[in-house]
C-alpha cells in the first residue's frame, strides 16, 4: 500500500510549518539586536582613544585647568576600566541591558567634557 503525502485539496499538511513568520514586532519590545555588541564597543573603543589622545595633550601642560582637566580625564578612564572589568564577561555580544546602559551612560557623560583651550601659561 503507497502512502500519499498530500490531501485532498493538493497541500501538504505540515505547509503551515514550513511557511516563514510573517508577524511583525512592537516597537521597543522585540530582543536587542545582536549588532549592537560590537557597535557599542566600536563607540566606547573610539571615545577612549579620544580621551587618551586628550590626556596626552594635556600631558605637559603646566597650567592648573590642563592638571584639573587631565585628572577629570584619567577618572572617566578609569570609571570606564571598571564598567568593562565588572559588565564585559561574555564578550561585547554578550551584555547585560545594566551593562550596556552604564556604557551608553559613560559615552554620554563623557562626550560633554571639554577641556581647557591650548595656550601658555595664565
């Protein structure tokens, strides 16, 4: 005896498997996109050698706003240091949503730093 894989009507009946998900995710609800990782690692990465590149035009600096600034500057470093030591386990793919807050955060803060203008001594 053959058995036949089709019904009636012509379908097959596991077509409703087969057939993709059309439905469409809300807004803010679906999972955070996986690109995000290295997005915000490549944000956080450039925003560091920014500072670092700062500090070190501040480094010989005398003035007492450039030793100020360059001091503010190795505190954001360092804050960043422990945000990456305490919330990176995983790897950048890998965040907690408290991780990738405090680092959006530390961008944020970071980015509204400016420093003393180039110049001599006041």
């Amino acid at each position: 005896m053959t058995s036949n894989t089709t019904n009636e009507a012509g379908a097959k009946p596991d077509a409703a498997i087969e057939r993709p998900l059309t439905t469409k995710t809300q807004p803010g609800i679906g999972i955070p996109s996986v690109t995000s990782g290295p997005d915000l690692e490549a944000r956080v990465a450039a925003r560091r050698a920014e500072l670092i590149a700062k500090l070190t035009e501040f480094k010989r600096d005398v003035r007492i706003e450039a030793t100020e600034f360059s001091d503010k500057l190795k505190a954001k470093l360092s804050e960043l240091a422990h945000i990456i030591k305490g919330g990176v386990v995983d790897g950048w793919a890998n965040l907690s949503a408290a991780t990738t807050a405090k680092l959006d955060h530390w961008l944020a803060e970071s980015t509204n730093q400016s420093g003393p203008t180039k110049g001599g001594p006041s």
